[in-house]
C-alpha cells in the first residue's frame, strides 16, 4: 500500500526524513555478510546533513526569544575544514563564516524565515556552493585558506571577531555550530530515531536477515556534532552498539592522538571532515573507534557509491563508506561483517552536485577506467561513413578529458 504524504508547510519542514539504504552491491563485493545500510542525508531538502543543524539552532533561538525575526542579528564563527579564517562584513543581517553546508542549511532557512544572510567561505570550497548560496539570497565572502595559528588569521580570529560583531551590533547572536547543545541534539532527537525506527519496522526475513538493531554506525566528524549526537541515540537502543569515527590524515578529531601524528597539519581535498582544533561539542570518548582516511580512497569509494548503488554522493560520504570498510576489516569489525543480519550504518552527509567543477570529480567521472561498451562503441563508429559525413570518427577507446576539453569547466 502507497504511503500518503502531506502538504509541507515550508522546505524546513523536509529538512532530515532521509532514507536508509541497503548497500548490497558494495557489501557483496567486500564479502560482506552484514547488512551494510547507507543513511542518505544528502536527499534532505538543502542537500546534507548540516540542514538539520541549522534549522534545529535557528528555531531554538527563537523559541527561547533570542533570535526575533526582522531585529537580530545571527552571526556563527567557523574556521572550515582546513583551518581557513573569515573576514566578516559588518551589517545587520545574519553572518555566517562556513565550509558551505551549514551556510547552505542556514541561507535556507533565513530565505524563508526573512533574515538576509552572510556567508563566508574558505577559497578552497567549491564553487557550486558559492553559486547555491547566492542563489538562496546570501552575500558570500570569499577568505584565504590559512592556519588557525598564522600571524594572518591572528589579525582576524575569527572568535574575537564574532564576539565583536555580537556586543556591537544591537540584537547580535551567535549560533556557533562548535559550542551549541542543538547541533548534538537534532542528531540525537532525529537522525538517530529514523534509523533506529526504519530498522525496527523492517522485518527480518530468511533472505534478508536482522538482528533488529543497530550493531554499528560509522559517521565522518567535523563540528562532531553527528557522531556525538548518534552516538547518544543508538546507545539508549542499543548499549552494544559500536560508533565509528571518520577523520582525515591532517585532521586532529581522533583519539587515541597518535593517529593524528600521520599526516599532522597537511592539507586535503575532502570537505566537510576534519578540523585543527576540537569543538565543544564533539566529546571524542563517545566513539569506540576512529578511523583517518586519505582523499584517495574516500573518491573510490565515491565511484563506488554511484557505479554500484547508484547514490550520487560527495567526498565526505565517500570517506565515511571508505573507513567503514576498513574497520570491517579490523579484529572487532570482521567479527560484525561475518554475522548475518547484523546491522552496520554509514552515515551519508553530503551529495554530489555541489563539488561537480572539482578535479577530483572530473577525474573519476571523465577519465574512469572504460566499460566493455566502449571496445563496442569503438568498432561501431570506426565502420565505413557515408561519404557525405566527413567528420572524423573519433576513437572513443581514447575519449579523455583533454580531448574533449571539459578540464575548463
């Protein structure tokens, strides 16, 4: 029987209710006997999971009379993923200093709620999420890609400038992603109870075993608000169940903080993960494992997600389906992966379209090796050509990204 759906008020009311999905092609291909299941976050309405946080921080502040349409101001300190520091603008408007999700979740709600917006956004992230928020009616400001600890970000701490900017401007807030209880609790009071909820009411079946519960969740940290805030859903579920934490090499979220010594303080691609200092609301011990991934293997993983499952995700999903493989794989992991029914969750953050103008995913999508079709294609379009087509044919076993000049998009 067809579910009936419901008129929505607004998009902030299809913010979150994203499907979990069974990940059996890539499960089978990894000789898994697990159900591996993918949470896909990136089908909420503003395309990752940081929408749930910006709309569970802005409609709390306004419960609790902080923030008043049409009078405050929301100004949120960020340092992005790399440790890149914002220049903020001065005005009355909402001022947000992102990596681009969360301005995304918060350009989205501020359009509907009639607050103007401020975005600022390290120069590495990509351009479709400055053109997505523009769209959204924000002002977006690009800032250099810098340490946290440079004389130049110095100059401009992000933190000492928020606070500014709150005492200055009369109904100044800030939000702050890294320090508010309501980044932890919207995973805690929503993602975590649609994946328990959507395991429980789906019945375990002589082909398709469950235990019921969740023995595993595997989440990527940036803020660490998502990992915390599972972590405290699935144990009040189940006191059994293993979190896993996703950071990357250059990161400095995981514990124990040897493994952060590989790879301290280099850059990467990927975006969304990992910081240079801890948040507040990221408590590191309510994960029993963490995991560092490299930018290459979080992109095969994300071509493994589109060619075999056909989820079109971006890089931090791909990190989070690369570290779960890999800690299947560990003594503590291999004992779930070879129990049938035994349910491992990885959660999905974010989708592809806002990184298409990436190398990294021109790469895998332009230059990926060639299917058998294409020898087919080949010996097709090489056959003999009406004498009025005198165009050549092109040899599609050597079709590339140079030659067909897409490397300037």
């Amino acid at each position: 029987m067809a579910q009936h759906m419901q008129i929505l008020d607004n998009a902030l009311d299809a913010v979150g209710k994203t499907p979990l999905i069974r990940l059996d092609k890539i499960a089978q291909s990894h000789g898994l006997k697990c159900n591996l299941l993918g949470k896909a976050e990136f089908m909420s309405v503003g395309g990752s999971v940081k929408d749930r946080i910006a709309k569970a921080m802005v409609e709390a502040a306004e419960k609790d009379g902080i923030l008043i349409p049409g009078q405050s101001v929301v100004i949120e300190p960020t340092s992005g993923n790399t440790g890149s520091l914002p220049l903020i603008l001065l005005g009355v408007a909402s001022i947000d200093t992102v990596f681009g999700h969360v301005g995304i979740g918060l350009a989205l709600a501020c359009a509907i709620k009639g607050y103007s917006v401020i975005i600022t956004l390290p120069n590495k992230m990509s351009l479709e999420k400055e053109a997505l928020l523009r769209a959204l009616g924000a002002e977006v400001i690009r800032t250099p890609n810098v340490p946290h600890d440079s004389p130049e970000s110095l100059i401009s701490s992000v933190l000492s400038v928020a606070r500014r900017l709150e005492k200055e401007i009369p109904g100044g807030v800030i939000l702050d992603q890294y320090r508010n209880v309501n980044n932890p609790l919207a995973h805690e009071w929503t993602t975590g109870p649609e994946i328990i909820d959507a395991i429980v009411s789906t019945p375990s079946t002589p082909a398709r075993p469950s235990s019921g519960k969740v023995d595993a969740i595997v989440a990527g940290a940036g803020t660490g608000g998502t990992v915390t805030g599972l972590s405290r859903a699935v144990r009040k579920h189940n006191k059994d169940c293993i979190v896993v934490g996703i950071d990357p090499k250059g990161s400095i979220l995981a514990l124990p903080e040897a493994l952060n010594v590989e790879g301290a303080g280099s850059s990467y691609v990927v975006e969304g993960i990992g910081y240079d200092f801890i948040p507040d609301v990221l408590v590191q011990k309510e994960v029993d494992a963490w995991l560092k991934t490299e930018d290459d293997e979080s992109f095969l993983a994300v071509q493994q997600l589109m060619r075999k499952e056909g989820l079109l995700v971006g890089g931090s999903s791909g990190s989070a389906l690369s570290g779960a493989l890999r800690w299947l794989k560990t003594e503590e992991g291999s004992k779930v992966a070879s129990t049938p029914g035994a349910n491992v969750v990885v959660v999905l953050p974010d989708g592809v379209r806002n990184y298409m103008s990436k190398p990294w995913f021109l790469k895998i999508a332009m230059e990926s090796e060639p299917t058998p079709l294409r020898e087919i294609i080949g010996k097709i379009l090489q056959k003999e050509v009406p004498a009025e087509h005198n165009a050549p044919v092109p040899d599609v076993s050597t079709l590339s990204l140079k030659e067909h000049d897409l490397a300037r998009l």
